[in-house]
C-alpha cells in the first residue's frame, strides 16, 4: 500500500455516461489545490458552485465543490468532493488536472482504508461499505447499513469489555503468586467465560445468514417431470427463462435466476425432472438436481395437481421438511387433486397454475414467511458476520473453550489467562485492533477504486 501522506483522487462514480459525475480527493494538499483551482478558500461543509480552472486557466466545467476538513470527513482527512457534468471526458479531464498539481490515483478500496487508519471506522464497518455498495435486497441494505452504523462492533464491544474485567481479575492473582484464585472467584470466572462463549456462539450462528443476504437464498425447485416447473420459474422470474415443452425431461441441467421477492433476494434453480426410470443423459441431470438439493435452504416442491403423489428418492425426502419447503399443486387449471397429496401434510400447500398464474401471489407471500425464517437478530439490529468475522469468532470460541476446561480442572492460572488474551486478540481482529498489514491489504483490494 502507498504512503497516505499523499494525497489522493479518483472518480466516486461508477464510469460512464449520467447526469452528474464525483471526483474525490483526500489528503493534506487538498486546501492549496482547492485555492489554486478555485481561487478562493472554501468554506467547510458547503456545496459552493464554481468554475473549474486548469492549470492554463481554461474552465474544464462549472461544477459544485465541497471542502471538509479533517478530521470532520469520510477519510478522516481535508477532502474535496467535485460534483461535475457526467460526461467521462469531463471527469478523466478533471482527474488529469488534479494528478497534474500533484494527487496521484487512488488505490482500490484507499479512501475507506484512510477512514479505518484514522479511526473513522472499525474493519467491520468498512466491509460494510461494500456489503452496502452490492446489496441485492431490502433486507441486506439493512444489515449492511446497520452495519456501517456499527452494529456488530457495539455487540463486539460488550463482549470485548466483559473479557478485560475477567481477564483483569485473573491477572490481579498473577500479580500476585501467593495468592491463590478462591472458589468463589472461580464461580465468578466460569460464569463470565460460559456467558461470553455463549455471546460469541449467537454471533456465530448468523454466518448462515449473512451468506443468503450477500448471495441470495438458494430456493431449488424440484419435481418430476413435466410437473410445470420451468414454467413456474419463467412465471416468476417474468420472462421465458426456461424451456417449455410438454415432453417429459425437457430440463437436463440446472437453470438459476436472481430476483427479489419480498425484501429478500432469492436464487431461483430450476432443476432437472426426477424420474424414476430415467434414460441415461437424464441420469446426469437427476445428479446434479441432488447435487443442489443437498445445499438448498428453501424447496419448492412442484407436483402436478392431475397426477398421484409421485416417489422421491431418499436423499430428496431426508432433507424436506415443514421449516424448508412449500409443495406447489400445479396444474390447478384442470380442477383435479388427488387424495394422494395427503401424504405430505404438515408442509404448507399452495394451489398454482402457472399457466394462468392463479396463485402466484399466495405462493411469494409463502416463500417470504420461509426466508423471514432465516433471519438472526440481536434486539432490534440485523447481524450477519462474514467469513472473515467467522473464522475470528471460532478462533475466540476455541480459546474460550480451552480457558473454561483449564479453569475447571484447577490448571495454571497463567495459562488460563493465556487463553483469554487470545480470545480478545481474535475479537480484535474482526475490528480491526490488530494490526495485521497484509490482511489489510487483502481486505481492501476487493474495493471499487474510488472508494
């Protein structure tokens, strides 16, 4: 990573054609490039219209600019936000001038590492600056705005603080080796460590749920052949996504769409009919439909209302369940349904045609109630760690884990205490407090320039 006692530019703006355009630039020069292109010293925190000079006088375009001062902007520095005409060239020609009176590019993901550097942000909240950015859904804007608000580094917090105390009262007895740690403080110390491992496995159990709101939930719909489910899909989605045909085993491979149902983003996967006396390229497919049911979180189970219940295989019936799955009677068009349907009560039913599209509407409603299901909260914030944050909080677990065991087999205090500062180096990570430059730049190279 580059010295940030540069100053630095970029465009904030995705690329291309638009009304406006935002240059920005952060870093100690920013007060005397502003005097020189705008004659003037702007004032803080105001959006002031003004002409953009050159460094050969000539006006590039009259554009708004605001000036913040450090520590009072996003960075953490004295920043410029240029608000030009959303032509490219204007834009390139703007970034031009300003490398031309010394700024150099910004590095992917350098505005918001300054923010993180200068204590603006913690780590979290700055890998919810892109969880924000790419979004897919109403309820992972929340969590990512939430985020950013710092949700997750205020629960962090609490359990941060109970740690020190009780890793203070270890130390207390380290201090002081003639002294060994009485049962009534043992009894004090487990229920601290049992109420922070208890803390750090609820954060940990909304992994699951951080993934569907960064990637969608994977809803596969199943069925036997000619059940109506590619034309369910194309229903849903609006469009002919799929193959239609009324000759059984038309789908011979998955087919997965993105769409928003709800407030949620639903990954939407059309699988290949399971028959159970299959020609051999429908073999291949019926594997690659157990293949996506094996990591489905939600099932839509198409049976056609015309027909008896068909027979599933068993890897497809273990994994059913009233909590994952809505049975879709198709076909409702042709007014029959078979007694035969009974064998799946418990699971909620809905009635469908995806001809007509009678239903559908019951049909998204049910499939919302199911993805509310996945939801992890804490009192009244939406959390959902990362991979990162995971790893970390297994890591503080497995320490937490350790330190009870020393401590209920009356083993080395020091070690106990070893244990604990481990656990409180792994909480610090997820927040940034340790300082591990190459993980930094990992983190921050996934950044969009300009950010």
């Amino acid at each position: 990573m580059a010295s940030t006692q540069d100053t630095i530019a970029a465009l904030a703006t995705p690329v291309g054609t638009s009304a406006i355009a935002v240059v920005r630039a952060s870093g100690p020069d920013c007060a005397k490039i502003a005097q020189a292109i705008f004659g003037q010293t702007l004032p803080p925190r105001t959006a002031v219209h003004k002409d953009y000079l050159d460094q050969n006088g000539s006006v590039l375009d009259d554009v708004l600019v605001t000036f913040f001062t450090a520590p009072n902007s996003y960075s953490g520095e004295d920043t410029l936000e240029i608000s030009c005409h959303g032509n490219p060239f204007i834009a390139q020609k703007i970034l031009e001038d300003l490398f031309a009176r010394g700024c150099r590019a910004a590095e992917a993901g350098e505005f918001t590492r300054r923010a993180f550097l200068s204590g603006r942000i913690d780590l979290s909240q700055a890998e919810a600056v892109m969880d924000l950015i790419h979004a897919r859904s109403e309820r992972a804007l929340t969590a990512a705005n939430q985020q950013l608000r710092g949700s997750l580094g205020r629960h962090l917090a609490q359990l941060t603080d109970d740690l020190l105390c009780t890793l203070a009262r270890i130390e207390a007895y380290i201090d002081f080796p003639d002294e060994d740690l009485p049962a009534e403080d043992r009894g004090i110390v487990r229920a601290a460590i049992d109420q922070l491992i208890s803390g750090t496995k609820r954060l940990l159990a909304t992994q699951h749920y951080g993934d569907l709101l960064r990637d969608g939930i994977k809803t596969v719909i199943i069925g036997e052949p000619n059940a109506g489910k590619s034309s369910l899909l194309n229903r849903l989605v609006g469009s002919e996504r799929a193959l239609v045909s009324p000759e059984p085993g038309t789908t011979r491979d998955f087919i997965e769409e993105r769409l928003v149902i709800g407030p949620h983003c639903i990954r939407l996967i059309d699988t290949a009919g399971l028959n159970p006396s299959p020609a051999p390229i429908e073999r291949l497919g019926i594997a690659k439909t157990l293949e996506r049911a094996a990591e489905a979180d939600l099932f839509l189970l198409v049976l056609d209302a015309t027909r008896p219940h068909p027979a599933f295989p068993p890897e497809i019936n273990e994994r059913l369940s009233a909590n994952n799955a809505v049975v879709i009677l198709n076909k409702i068009d042709l007014g029959a349904r078979p007694e035969a349907v009974r064998e799946l009560a418990g699971k909620e039913t809905i009635e469908v045609s995806a001809l007509t599209g009678h239903g559908l509407d019951a049909l998204t409603d049910a499939i919302v109630r199911h993805a509310e299901s996945f939801a992890q909260t804490q009192g009244n914030e939406i959390i959902a760690i990362n991979a990162r944050h995971a790893t970390a909080l297994s890591c503080a677990q497995t320490a937490l884990n350790e330190a009870r065991t020393k401590l209920l087999s009356n083993g080395p205090i020091e070690l106990l205490a070893s244990d604990l500062r481990s656990a409180l180096d792994a909480y610090g990570e997820i927040g940034g407090k340790i300082d591990n430059e190459r993980m930094l730049d990992r983190l921050f190279s996934t950044f969009c320039i300009g950010k």
